[in-house]
C-alpha cells in the first residue's frame, strides 16, 4: 500500500488493483493520474476498484475528464479594448451545449439500447463479482421473462400498488434492487421518467416518456366521472408523481399523502368518504395512469 504522490511520475506499477480516495483530488489532472494508476494493463487483471470517500466521483461527469488536460503555462488572452465612451464590449454569446455522449448496447435480442457515455457505476453478480453494464444489462433482459412476458402483462403487474410491490420485492431478490433501477434509469438518460419506463426500455425497446407527460396524456380519463374533492385529492397525488416518481403511488404513503393533504384522516374522510372508498379511489386511478394510449 502506498499513496499516489509516492508513485510519482515515470513509476510504470502496471499491477495496482484498487484505489482509495480519501482525500479530496481538486485538480483534475491529479485526478487523471489517480486514476490512471488502476487503468495500465497487466496479465490477469481485468478490472480494478475505487473505493471513493470523498465524492471524487464527481469529476467524471466533468467534461474535462473526457478532453485534454488544461495547459497551465498558456498565456492568458489580452483583452479587447474597451469601447467608444469606456463602455464594456459587448459579451459574445455562449457556445451550444454539446449533446451528452451516447454508448450503444447490443442485447440479446441483437437490438440496441443507449446509455450515457461517462457515469460513475458499480454493478455486481450473484457472486459479489463486479460486472459490466453490458453483462447486467443482459442479464435483466434475461431474468425479465420470469416475471412478464408482454408489455400488456407488466402494465397490469404495475398498475395495481400492491401487485407492483410485490413484483418489486422479488426482482430484488435477483439482484435488480431500487438502487440498480435508479441507476439504470440515470444511464439511460429517464431521471424524468417511471421506473415502469426503465424496465419496459430494457425488455421491450419502448422509449421512455417523463412523468409529466404520462400524467398530461391520461388526466382527462382518470379525472371523468370524479368529483370535485376527487379531483382535487388525485391532481395532489399526482403532482407529488411527478416531483419524486412511482414510490408516492405506494398504498403505505396513502396514509402520508392524506395527512398532508388534509392534515388529519378524519377530515380527509369528511372531503372523500369512508376509508375503503378512498382506497379504492387510490388504486382505480392507477390503472389509467398506466394504460396504454391508444
């Protein structure tokens, strides 16, 4: 064990398996060195780990990690002569974004799916064995067919809160947790999205949408018919949907959404009805939220 400072430059230790950072790395040309220790090549080695404390991660979402490295010695740029009167020239406009970096994954079953080219990501299998996201991402497709073998099938599983807890917990168990769908949805650029959007990309290819215009496309229907304290119970779910995602539709934060909403059960029946109707009010609506646009 030794420190990267003690590997200075010219030392060619091709075998390092792990790094620690336990300090924070503000250049981000030491950060490229850093990291660039684990990246030599070496018979037998076919991954190396970082052990991260300090949120060093971060740099690899900067676009410098991707270019070169800045020149320090560059003479900085004289600058343009004021204007007739002193005034400050005119600011010249900033240069477009540049679209984020896109990989191409080929699945089983010999289609492509896109992810974003540079983010931080540990994935793991059944062994504790770090894999790649090419190697998880099969391995879903591949587990998938277990649960549902139609996008029809999963929209039923997922449209009904306690059906879709329960599809939840045994996906986990095969080692496709919260965290795992999170960063999937992270790489496949659906922050926005459901984490139904995730799992039907995987399986089916079908292109993800935000939650906002899942709730735009489908409003109409699930407010037809509904009373007015209805309505607006169900247009406060859904915004607290659309802010935070699929985990505010779960039956144990309707007792959440109640209080927050009305600030006391009771008074929440005296606006809806009984509890049960409530509940039912809850759980009808998410199969339009769900359902197919036709």
């Amino acid at each position: 064990m030794t420190t990267s400072q003690k590997l200075s430059t010219g030392v060619d230790a091709r075998n390092i398996r792990n790094i620690v950072l336990m300090r924070p790395v503000n250049s981000m040309i030491e950060f490229k060195q850093i990291i660039g220790r684990g990246t030599r090549l070496f018979d037998g080695k076919e991954y190396f780990s970082i052990l991260d404390f300090v949120d060093a991660y971060k740099h690899f979402s900067d676009p410098e990690w991707d270019g070169d490295p800045i020149d320090q010695t560059t003479e900085p740029e004289p600058q343009p002569p004021k204007g007739p009167g002193g005034d400050e020239p005119p600011i010249p406009p900033e240069p477009p974004i540049e679209p984020r970096k896109k990989l191409k994954i080929k699945l089983r079953d010999g289609k492509e799916r896109e992810i974003q080219h540079m983010i931080a990501t540990s994935f793991w299998n059944a062994d504790g064995k770090p894999i790649s996201i090419q190697e998880f991402m099969d391995n879903m497709f591949g587990a998938m067919p277990e649960f549902f073998k139609s996008e029809e099938e999963l929209r039923k599983i997922w449209s009904n809160p306690t059906t879709r807890n329960a599809f939840l917990e045994k996906i986990a168990e095969k080692g496709f947790g919260k965290d795992e769908l999170e960063m999937l949805q992270k790489m496949i650029d659906a922050e926005q999205s459901d984490l139904f959007d995730v799992l039907t990309y995987i399986s089916f290819l079908t292109p993800p949408i935000s939650r906002v215009e899942r709730v735009k496309q489908v409003k109409e229907k699930i407010f037809n018919g509904l009373g007015k304290q209805q309505k607006e119970f169900l247009d406060f779910v859904l915004s607290k949907y659309e802010e935070k995602g699929v985990e505010e539709l779960s039956e144990e934060k309707l007792p959440i959404l109640l209080n927050l909403k009305y600030h006391a059960i009771a008074d929440a029946v005296n606006a809806l009805g009984a509890v049960e109707s409530i509940r039912s009010t809850f759980f009808n609506f998410q199969k339009n939220l769900y359902a197919k646009e036709t």
